[in-house]
C-alpha cells in the first residue's frame, strides 16, 4: 500500500482581499456554498519545509503528517468558475 501524503488547500491571505469583491458581487438567495481554498493542493510535509526555510529552521518529523492532522484539500473548482483564480492580482 502506497502512502498518500496529508494535503490541504491553502489561501494566501493576498488571495482572500483579491477574491472578497468579486465573492460579494455573487451574493444570492438562497446562497451558494462555495469551498473558500486555494488553487493547489499542498503536503502538509512541504508547507512544513517551507516555514522551516522561512525562519532558518529545518521541522523535525515525529511521524506520519497524517498522524497529527489528516488531509483536507478541497476542490476549488467552483470558487474559480465564480471569482476567478487566486493569486491572480
């Protein structure tokens, strides 16, 4: 059995101020849930990696990513088809 990395979908902070408007401009009733995610999906081990780069550090593994948090990517496609792409401005 192959191992399947733990993923999640982040939103770059830049991404939600960019998306607000065009998600407010959607505004219906009744509402339309719409998964609020990033456009890629992202091992929890490399976003790891990344901040450890970030502060000079290297993260220390104590198991399995899945062990302390399990996968949550989303599927942005709906989002997209509705205010456009992140990371777009």
């Amino acid at each position: 059995m192959t191992e399947t990395p733990a993923c999640f979908s982040p939103l770059h902070e830049d991404d939600v101020a960019d998306l607000v408007e065009p998600s407010l401009a959607l505004a219906a009733a009744p509402p339309a849930v719409v998964n609020w995610c990033g456009d890629e999906t992202v091992a929890w081990s490399e976003i790891f990696r990344h901040i450890g780069s970030l502060i000079d550090g290297v993260p220390t593994e104590r198991g399995p990513a899945e062990s302390v948090r399990p996968s949550c990517a989303q599927d942005p496609a709906l989002r997209r088809s509705l205010a456009g792409p992140a990371g777009s401005s």
